[in-house]
C-alpha cells in the first residue's frame, strides 16, 4: 500500500517535532520508505512547498522523485468526478471555497489516491459541519478513500527513531 503526503505533514513536521536539524532520522525515514515504494507525494504538493524560502523548500527540491506526477488519464479523471461532485455543495459552502480548493494540490492527491488505491496522510480534520473550505479528510469521505495523520502512518509502517550515543 502506498501512502500520499498532504504538504500540511511536511510543513508541520518541520515546524514543530520532527525539525530538520533536531529529527534528521524523519526526513531520512520518509526517503527510504520512498523506495520502498511506501510513501510519496505529488508534484502540486512540491509546487505548493517550492514557493517557500527555508530549509523545507530546500529538502523538497532536493527530494523531487519523492513526488509523483498526477497528470495520467485516471488521475485527470478521478480529478474531474471530485470537481463535479463538489461543485454541488457550492450552494452550502463559503463563497470561494470550491475555487480556493480546486485552485490547490488537495483535489490532486485525493483523485491521485482513488487511482492508486493509496492512503492520504493529512493532519485536516475530519468535520461534516464545516462550511469556510473543503477540506481533504471530507472529501475523501464522500469517495471512500482512506486517510490518516502522520503518528498513524508512523505507527503502520513501525517506524523508529533511535539515537545511537
């Protein structure tokens, strides 16, 4: 199975418990388990965090084959059902809110994730009521594509961080 990082896991892994210079062995973790075909990403999730100016933007560029490219047939498919089906909440949601997520990587990794049969790992929240933005664990309800936070991954696929002294 294969697990598809939002940009939300990476930018709070480094913002706050896994900081690039206190928790190497994370970022190190994420590559390896890039080849062993686990975890990946896509390219909207690298645009998004190439815009930045800090060492995150700088690991991204220097990890690009950790993400994939969206642009097959069945992605650009899945992705068109989630713009239509969303666009019927229009109605029910924040002026702008379909725009704001169609605009960004999020619709990208869902649709990416129902072609691949992957897990999105995201740290949005799952909440029906919420009516400013669409957010990725609410979508991927109304398609049946599975999601969970990064200590959930971490904890499927055993990882461990030990400091050798």
């Amino acid at each position: 199975m294969k697990y598809l990082l939002d940009s939300n896991t990476l930018i709070e892994a480094k913002n706050r418990y896994y900081g690039m210079s206190i928790c190497p062995g994370y970022w190190s973790w994420l590559i390896h388990q890039h080849h062993a075909l686990e975890v990946a990403s896509i390219v909207q999730v690298r645009d998004e965090l190439s815009k930045g100016n800090d060492e995150l933007t700088d690991w991204v560029k220097e990890n690009a084959e950790i993400f994939d490219a969206a642009s097959d047939a069945d992605t650009q498919a899945a992705f068109a059902s989630i713009a239509s089906k969303m666009a019927t909440q229009i109605p029910l949601m924040k002026s702008g809110a379909l725009d704001d997520f169609l605009g960004g990587a999020d619709p990208w990794l869902i649709a990416k994730a129902m072609t691949t049969g992957a897990v999105v790992v995201t740290h949005e929240a799952y909440n029906p009521q919420i009516k400013r933005k669409f957010t990725i664990p609410n979508v991927c309800e109304v398609f049946g594509v599975p999601y969970m936070n990064t200590f959930e991954l971490l904890n499927k696929l055993e990882a461990r961080f030990v400091m050798h002294t």
